[in-house]
C-alpha cells in the first residue's frame, strides 16, 4: 500500500532527538500542502507502514494541513524538530 499526500516536509522530534536517552518511540510531525480529511486514518495508516518497516518500533505521527486545527504540539514539533 503506497500513500500519496502531495507535498510534505516531515519532522523528527521528542526523545528520540536525545542521543543520550535510550528507548521511547519515534514521534514525526507531517505537515502537508494539501487539506486532509480525515487526519486520523492518515496518522494511524503511516504510523503502520512505518512501524512494520522498523520491525514494530512504535512511531506516532502528527498531521499538519491548511484544513486542520494547529495546536501548540504542531508548533513544538516543527521548532524543535529537525526536518528529514
């Protein structure tokens, strides 16, 4: 299964941006160009695709886009976090 969200910029932010904490899981921030409709199922479906390409590494993922309520964690995540 492939997901298509046009353009996007993906952040890594949390724990896993201390090199001296051990363990937690990976949380992504995804902000995207395009209005999304239902960000739930779009979480929850690359969060899968990418756990099952970490061998079940547990990964949290946020969803940015124009339609979408920005919260202070949207803020948090993108100035802390480093783009990949």
């Amino acid at each position: 299964m492939q997901i298509v969200v046009g353009a996007a910029h993906v952040f890594l932010f949390g724990s896993r941006l201390d090199y001296h904490a051990k363990g937690g899981d990976i949380d992504l921030l995804i902000e995207v160009t395009e209005p999304v409709n239902n960000p739930a199922v779009l979480a929850a479906k690359i969060s899968a695709q990418i756990m099952r390409a970490l061998n079940g590494r547990k990964v949290d993922v946020l969803i940015s886009a124009p339609n979408l309520t920005r919260l202070p964690i949207h803020q948090i995540a993108a100035q802390q976090g480093i783009c990949l």
